[in-house]
C-alpha cells in the first residue's frame, strides 16, 4: 500500500504547500478552497518542525479571526 503524499512531504516542499494553501483561503485568491484546513493539519502533523511557524494563524483561521493577511 502506498504511503498517502502528505506523509512524503518535507522541509521547504512542506513549507510552499502550507503557504499555497492559506493562500487559496484568502479573499484575494479568488478561490474557495473547502479542503484547505484540513490539508494544512494533515501537512503540519507529519511536519511539525515546518509547521511551528504557521500555527498562531492556524488557530486563528479555526477560530474565525484570521481575514486572509499574510
């Protein structure tokens, strides 16, 4: 059985995918992006090193304070 692609990403692949991803959950994408939060969790839990530096706009996008300002 294959290994899912989140659990293979690493480092500053890891990183570019987390700021691609809150980035199609701003209001200046254009786009809406159902899945970004929980690709963003499942990237910073097989990361957490990366993942360090994204977690205060993390919680604030779960807790609805997080407007799209990067």
């Amino acid at each position: 059985m294959q290994k899912p692609w989140v659990t293979c990403v690493g480092g500053e692949r890891a990183r570019n995918y987390i700021l691609r991803l809150f980035w199609h959950l701003s209001d200046e994408s254009g786009a809406y992006c159902i899945g970004a939060p929980l690709g963003i969790a499942e990237i910073g839990r097989n990361n957490p090193e990366e993942f360090e530096g994204f977690k205060n706009k993390y919680v604030s996008l779960t807790t609805g304070r997080w407007r799209g300002s990067m």
